[in-house]
C-alpha cells in the first residue's frame, strides 16, 4: 500500500502541474482567449478516451505492467508539451496534454489495484490509503511550477515540463521493486455478467453519478481559479498557492475517508460530500478575494476527496472479481468523459459570462448526485426494514 500511494504522489504530482499551468500557458500560447483552458480539456480527454483501453489492458497483462506502460506515456505527453512551450505552438502543446491525459487514465487505477488485493470489509479502506499519496502532490506539482517556471527563461514553463517528464521515470523505477498479483486463468475465462445488466444496478447508477459529477464539479472550478485569480489581477504565485491547498483538501482526508466509510456507508459519505460542494459555490459565489477563493477551493477539494472516494466504494460492490476490469473501465470513461465536457465548459463560460456563473453552473449537478445518495439509502432503508 505505501509503494502504491508513493506510485500515486509522484504521478499526481505531474498531473498538478499540469492541471495549475495548462490554462496559464494556453492563455500565452493562444490568440483566442476563451480557448485558454483548453490544454486541460485535452488532458481530461486523453483520460476519458484511454480508460476503457487501459482497464482492458491491465486486464490481459497485469496492473504492474499497464502501470508502467503508463508511465511511458506521460513522460512522452510532457516532453511533447515542453516542445510545444519552446516553439510557442499551441495545438502542438495540446497534443502533449492529449498524450499525458491517457498516462492519467493507468494513474486512476492504482486505487482498484488497491482494493484488488484486500478482503472486502477493506476495500474502502484500501482505495482510501492509496488515494493519501495524492497529498503530496498538493504541494509538489504548484511547487514545481513555481520554481521551474523561469529556470529556462526566456521561455516560461519549459522547465517545468521538463521536469515533469522525469516523474513517471521516478515511478517507472518504483514498480520494478514489487509484484502485483496478475489476472487468473479464471478470471480471464469467465466473461462475467452483460455489462447492460450490471449497469442497470441502481448502486452503480449513483456510484457513477458520484463520481461523474463530484469529479466534473471539481474540474470546473479549478481550472478556471487560476484564470480567474489572473483576471482579478491576483499574482500567480497566490493562484499556485490557492491551487496548493484545494489538492491538500481533495487528498488528506484519505487519512480517514475510508473509515468513515467502514462505520457510515459509501451513501452518507457521498451526501456529505455533496454537502461540501453545496457550501463551496456559497463561498465562491461571495467574493473574489484571495481568501475567497482558497476557502471555496478547500471545501471542493474535500467535497471532492468524500463522492469520488465514496463513488469508488460503492462501485466494488456491484461488480464480481471477472467483471471488474470493464465495469471500472466503463465507470472512468463516465467520469473523465463528463469532466472532458466540464473543462471545456470552463473557460468559456468564465470568459463570455464571468466568475460567478461557473460556481452556479455546478450547482445542479451536485443537488443531483446527492439527491440520487439520499434515494438509494432510502430504497435500501425499505428493503432492509421488516415486512
């Protein structure tokens, strides 16, 4: 578990880095600013399309193998965007935020690889520990950019890219230190369930709702901060600040999430954090100073840490160990496709209709997700109370 969320923290690092530059150095690059934010849509879309073929993957060769397969593809993704900061080409930097976005996808699965090899009373537990790997990150990436992005000068940011190609070498070096299980030859033979009658499970509907829109919600909102800390004259330094205590608050409740699943259930989790969103827009929605958008983005990152982690719970429990790799495959591509949609959305609408309308943009979702919680625990309450 401590290699596995070592694995994590070092990977998230990257994808920090990428995530608090992509918008600040599309916004250099491109002469159409509303596309600003459009670098981090490529990563998001690189993930949604490479989750399908990395669960897959991982399916026939092995976790360990298909983690190190990713860890070649984002060291090539940042050394394509260094090349497109270097030549000032945008669409050449989106490329390489398109190639790194597929090396996220093989990153998102060190969680079930996690719950792959615990019990089932600790699987949340296990996704839970992984995911405290991505606290580092909350510091590494935005520090990282802080201090590489003039090392290179004139040109802005190539250190930091640069720098960002050798992070998955550092875990490319790790996964040569341990062994995880491979697939069975039963697993492989046993085709499992149709996928149509698994997702017809209310469980994995609001697993999948959960995760699509906690994680989407999360997206848009920081994506556009540090675009909107820019506009509202904020120094970077703040924004890489601000960026720097959102991953904090998305990735150090892992330290307990999994417990309180253990004791309340993955549905009182999820509400909570829908909860937590509910009180971000509040706070996002009540000014435009620094602090204003440190606290929203806190409170999001948690929000965010209680339905993706609460989401990723409940998700192992509508699935048998031969369905697992295209249930979860099918449940990443829902969720990154619809946070692909939710930075694309970001700029533009930041750009055409201002700062408060992102937060607002979000709330329905959010009211939807938790909503869908609350129905499930009470349809379980009915099922489970005596005749």
């Amino acid at each position: 578990m401590f290699i596995l969320a070592t694995c994590m923290a070092l990977a998230n690092s990257a994808t920090t880095l990428q995530v608090t530059l992509g918008g600040l150095v599309g916004f250099l690059l491109v002469e159409d600013k509303a596309l600003a934010t459009l670098p981090v849509t490529f990563v998001v879309g690189g993930t949604a399309l490479a989750t399908i073929p990395a669960s897959m993957l991982m399916r026939w060769v092995g976790r360990q193998l298909g983690f190190m397969i990713g860890c070649l593809i984002g060291t090539s993704g940042s050394l394509i965007a260094a090349l497109g900061v270097y030549l000032a080409h945008f669409w050449l930097f989106c490329l390489g935020a398109f190639v790194f976005g597929a090396s996220v996808a093989f990153t998102q699965l060190y969680r079930f690889a996690a719950a792959d090899i615990v019990p089932g009373e600790m699987k949340s537990r296990a996704i839970s520990w992984v995911m405290v790997g991505g606290l580092v990150s909350a510091f590494a990436g935005p520090e990282i950019a802080k201090h590489t992005r003039e090392i290179l000068s004139p040109y802005l940011f190539l250190g930091s890219y640069l720098v960002a190609a050798s992070l998955p070498v550092l875990v490319l070096g790790i996964l040569t230190t341990i062994r995880l299980p491979k697939p069975t030859v039963a697993e492989l033979r046993e085709p499992g369930r149709p996928l149509a009658e698994i997702v017809r499970q209310p469980a994995f509907v609001v697993a999948a709702m959960a995760g699509m829109f906690g994680y989407g919600v999360m997206n848009l909102l920081m994506t556009a901060t540090p675009l909107a800390m820019q506009i509202c004259e904020h120094p970077f330094s703040d924004a890489a600040t601000v960026i720097q205590w959102h991953v904090f608050g998305m990735f150090f409740p892992s330290f307990f999430t999994g417990s309180l699943i253990a004791r309340f259930g993955a549905l009182r989790i999820i509400v909570v954090g829908a909860i937590l969103n509910l009180a971000c827009i509040a706070v996002a929605l009540h000014g435009v100073a620094v602090l204003n958008f440190q606290a929203s983005l806190l409170i999001l990152g948690v929000g965010w840490n209680f339905m993706y982690i609460g989401g990723t719970s409940l998700l192992t429990e509508v699935y048998r160990p031969a369905e697992r790799n295209k249930t979860q495959a099918l449940n990443d591509f829902l969720v990154f496709g619809t946070v692909a949609l939710a930075s694309l959305g970001s700029g533009k609408l930041l750009y055409h209709w201002g700062w408060d309308f992102v937060p607002l943009s979000a709330l329905p979702f959010i009211l939807i997700a938790g909503l869908a919680a609350v129905w499930l625990m009470l349809q379980k309450r009915r099922t489970a109370a005596p005749a």
